[in-house]
C-alpha cells in the first residue's frame, strides 16, 4: 500500500473485511481513522490498515475484541511488560490454532464417515 490515505472502501475491500466490519472495530475503539477528509470521509493511513489486519487474523481464532484490544496495546507498547504480553498471546494463539486442527480432523472424519455410509 502506498502512502496516501484511502477511503474506508478502499480500506475495506483491501483488507477483505466489509464498511460495517471497519465501521464496527472503529466503534469498539480497535482502529481510529488517521484523520477525516473536509467532506467528514474517514481517511486511514497504512498503521490503521495494519491493525485491521492483525485484527482480521485474530477474529478467526475466537479472540474477543478486548483480547484484540489488548494484544494492539500491547503490540503498540514497546516496552519490556508488552513484549511479555506478546509472548503470552502468541502461546494463546498457537493453543486456539491446535483446537481448531483437532475441530478440522474430526469434522474431516465425521465428512469420511458419511461418504463411506453413502457407498
């Protein structure tokens, strides 16, 4: 992405997340725009659109938004307290990443099962 600011659209469509979605992490205070344009478009430069990335890959993994809240204060911290809190978040992570391989095999296995009854 280059460095002028984009439009919550074009925001939207390049992260791959709806205007309601970034309209909705907005008010939940998970990203702010960088300013608002004269006719009050709301304008994002490339940290806001990097947060709603972080966000978009966290969402899959159950996070709640104050855990999102959490980790992007963290992740903005800097200091020696946020890079521990990092740590635990990506050992979270990786904990709800297996869940979810365990959830995939059985499902996988549950779709085998029934393909084998249909024969």
């Amino acid at each position: 992405m280059n460095a002028a600011l984009l439009k919550i659209g074009e925001v939207a469509e390049h992260v791959g997340l709806s205007l309601r979605t970034v309209r909705y992490y907005e008010e939940m205070g998970l990203v702010e725009p960088e300013r608002r344009s004269d006719g009050g478009f709301r304008l994002y430069a490339e940290a806001q659109v990097d947060r709603l990335e972080l966000i978009k890959h966290m969402k899959p993994l159950g996070f709640s938004v104050q855990e999102m809240r959490d980790l992007l204060d963290a992740r903005d911290g800097g200091d020696a307290v946020s890079a521990a809190r990092l740590e635990a978040f990506a050992e979270d992570a990786a904990r709800r990443c297996a869940e979810l391989r365990e959830q995939l095999a059985r499902a996988e296995a549950f779709a085998a099962t029934l393909r084998e009854a249909i024969r």
